[in-house]
C-alpha cells in the first residue's frame, strides 16, 4: 500500500515495524511522511508508541538493531531511558529480548542500569536467562543484589528457574538468604512452583545450598522449604534438602508435619525418606512407616484452628490490597495465592480468584487472568464479576 492511501495510525505501525526489522530507510521515510506539523523526526518517534507505551528505540533495542538505536540516539538525540506505561526503558528491552550488542550501546550512550519501576535491567537478565547482558551489567559495577520490589536478581533468576544466571550471581557473591517484600528467601522461589512458571529446577536447589541458603527458613506462607517440597511431591528435591541438613521436624503453623503431610498424600516413597530424621510423634500409637500411613489414613491429618486460619486469611488479603493499590500487582496476586490456602468460604474463594485475575491483567498476562477468571465463574457460576474478569481477560488476549 502506498504511503498516501495509508491512515495514519497505518503509518505508525509501519514506521514501529521498520524499527523493529532494523529497516533505516524505511523508518526515515516514515518519519517524514508523519511529520505534518514540520517539527522534525526526532519529535516523531518520540511520539510513536504501541499500545505499551513501548516507542521505536523500546522496539529497536528488543531486537538488537543496533542501527536504528544509533540513529535515534546519535543522530536524533533523543532520550535513551524513555520509559514505555510500565515504566521500563529500551535497555530494559534489550535484558528482556537478549540483544546484547543493543544493550551494549545503550549503555554506552546514556542509558541507565538502575532504571525500572518493578524490576531494573539486571533483575530482567536474570529473570530471561540472558547470561551475556547479566554479565555486561555487572560489569559495569552495579550491586549483584540490587533490590526491588520483587526482591534481588537473584530471586528473579530462581522465580524464573533459570540456573545459567543464578550460578554468575552466586560467583559475584549474591546473597542466598536475602529476604524479598514477600519475606521469601531465593531459595523459597526456587523451590515453588507457580501457574506461570509450573516447574522446580532442582540444580538451582542445589546452587542456592551450596551457596549457603538456610533450608530451614520459614517464609511468609509458614512453610519451610521442606515442606514446600513435600506438598509439591519432589522426591530428588526432598532428598537434596536433607543431605543440606533441612529439618523434617519443624512443622506448619498448625502442627503438621512433612511426613504426616506426605502420608496424607499418599506418598510413601516420601515417608520412608523422612522417617529416619523425623522424631517419633506423641500421638501416634505405632512409630512405623505403616504406622504413621495408616494413622493418617483413618484420622487425616490435625484440624486447622478456624480463628487462627481467618486472621492469617485476613491479614494476607489486606497486604495484598494494599500492594495493588501500590501498583505491586506481582505481590499482591502472590499474596491472595497465600490467603487462599488458609480455608476460604466458597465465595471467599471465588472473590479472591477474582482479584487475582485483576491482578494478572493489570500486569498484563492475559493467559494467568483468564485461568483465575474461569476458575471463579466454576465457583460462582452466575456472578457478573467473575463473567466480567472472564470477557477483560479474553480482550486482553484479543480473542
């Protein structure tokens, strides 16, 4: 289509297009043809943005299109840390897409390491895997354990399960036991799995341990590691926290243990592992492997304080609305994650599956908030909300 039957908002994408696919010429030509007002190309690019905010060096830069960087940098002079509306700058783009060389440049011309509204570039790097850029940022002296709100680099690498970048924080010395917003540890990451990340790396287990990470840290959800690991039905991850020495005996805030947890779920592979590092419970009539199956079997396991469960509930729910207000959408969606295992009423239930389906698509993980959204409407078939979550998350998914 020629340039003059386009529209204008055509012309845009064609233009963000061209920055994308590094095609300079185009992207001048573009430039030129929207510049009605005779401000000039700079104005024009600094201008254009996709629906994130996200403008042509946001673009260029994710793809490593050193050229184009250059030329809005160098030529144009416009801002390196132009942030998108989440509050990320094109270098962010370059540790989020891998490109290097991209990355590279803009450093060298002004952009900053440190920006980032949730996450800086280091933070992103560790997150994606992108092993040459975490080096190249730390390099150039910025603190292996910066912090954010989601915690340090670190944390972000065994979040994402990404052992490649957790090993060259650790040989900068990161802190395995840095303590995040949510009072997790890294190794509390490492070891949970989530819906968007539905797998446990066990060589990241294994390097935050031989780092030093306390296996018997007890994070905000009242869970050692141990117990994390049971409740996820990880035998080689199970077997790798004791031999570091984590305790089979501290149990949940209410008296549950990890072997009467894995004998409720019918794990006795599991039993057998504790077993032997495990004190002989009081209440338990026979101290076998048999003994404590059966027990569990015919008794279940010990019932949950009602009052105790709705404070803890209470209490996760306002952090989590106070970290929404605060734009922590991450956190807050951890939080009622956490809310939800202390024994809901059914529309309790639904009304939290709720919020965290707002969380994920204030984030904008379209797929996240449509999963909690049909899940909630399973729980409360004809509640408008849970039919509204459900119609935001399939617009933002553009289905």
């Amino acid at each position: 289509m020629e340039m003059a039957a386009m529209g204008k908002q055509e012309r845009e994408k064609v233009l963000l297009y061209a920055a994308s696919e590094g095609n300079l010429r185009l992207l001048k030509k573009m430039a030129r043809g929207l510049d009605s007002g005779g401000q000039g190309e700079a104005s024009v690019l600094a201008a254009v943005a996709d629906d994130e905010g996200n403008c042509a060096l946001h673009l260029a830069a994710a793809a490593g299109r050193v050229d184009v960087c250059r030329y809005i940098v160098e030529d144009l002079r416009l801002d390196a840390n132009q942030p998108n509306f989440k509050g990320e700058a094109p270098l962010f783009a370059s540790a989020y897409c891998g490109g290097a060389a991209a990355a590279r440049y803009l450093i060298d011309h002004g952009a900053d390491p440190l920006a980032g509204k949730l996450w800086s570039p280091l933070h992103c790097a560790a997150a994606k895997g992108n092993c040459e850029i975490l080096k190249l940022l730390l390099s150039r002296g910025i603190d292996v354990d910066l912090y954010s709100i989601r915690g340090t680099p670190l944390h972000a690498a065994a979040l994402y399960k990404q052992d490649c970048t957790m090993k060259i924080l650790l040989e900068h010395h990161a802190d395995p036991n840095k303590v995040c917003s949510l009072d997790y540890t890294p190794l509390s990451w490492a070891v949970r799995a989530s819906p968007t990340i539905p797998t446990v790396s066990l060589e990241c287990v294994k390097l935050l341990i031989q780092a030093g990470a306390d296996v018997n840290f007890v994070d905000s959800s009242g869970l050692t590691s141990l117990m994390l690991t049971v409740q996820s039905g990880l035998p080689d991850t199970l077997t790798c926290l004791l031999d570091a020495g984590a305790n089979p005996n501290i149990p949940d805030e209410f008296g549950v243990t990890p072997i009467e947890f894995a004998a409720s779920k019918g794990r006795r592979d599991m039993v057998e592992m504790l077993f032997p590092l495990t004190s002989p419970i009081p209440t338990l009539l026979e101290w076998s492997i048999d003994g404590i199956i059966s027990h569990v079997k015919s008794f279940g396991l010990k019932p949950r304080d009602k009052c105790k469960c709705e404070k803890r509930r209470t209490g996760l729910k306002q952090k989590a609305k106070e970290a929404f207000q605060r734009g922590e959408y991450f956190t807050a969606a951890i939080l009622y994650s956490n809310a939800m295992e202390f024994d809901p009423s059914p529309d309790d239930f639904a009304t939290m599956l709720a919020n965290r389906s707002l969380c994920s698509l204030r984030a904008g993980n379209g797929k996240t908030a449509l999963s909690d959204a049909t899940m909630c409407r399973s729980a409360r078939p004809h509640w408008p909300k849970a039919c509204y979550r459900q119609g935001a998350a399939f617009m933002l998914m553009k289905d």
